[in-house]
C-alpha cells in the first residue's frame, strides 16, 4: 500500500464512521421526540385505567 492509498482508504473509513453516527444521532433524535410525544398520552391512558 501507497501512502496515498492508505491516506484514502482512512478517510473512506473516517466517512463510513461518520455516516452511521448521523444515522445513530437523527434515530436518537425521532426517538425523543417520539418519547416525547407518546409519553403524556401513555400517563393519561395509565391514569385513566
């Protein structure tokens, strides 16, 4: 391997990483809202019962 090849072989990797990060982070972020949302509706539903 070059140095060029290894330079871009971290950076595919370096991307790769930062691509499933976002995912991981916009899933976190529906799921906290989603929480959120459901949350209060799953109190009252409790409460009711």
């Amino acid at each position: 391997m070059s140095k060029g090849k290894i330079i871009s072989f971290l950076i595919k990797k370096n991307n790769y990483i930062s691509h499933n990060f976002n995912i991981l982070f916009s899933q976190m972020r529906l799921l906290i809202l989603f929480l959120r949302v459901i949350n209060p509706t799953l109190l009252f539903k409790i409460i009711l019962n």
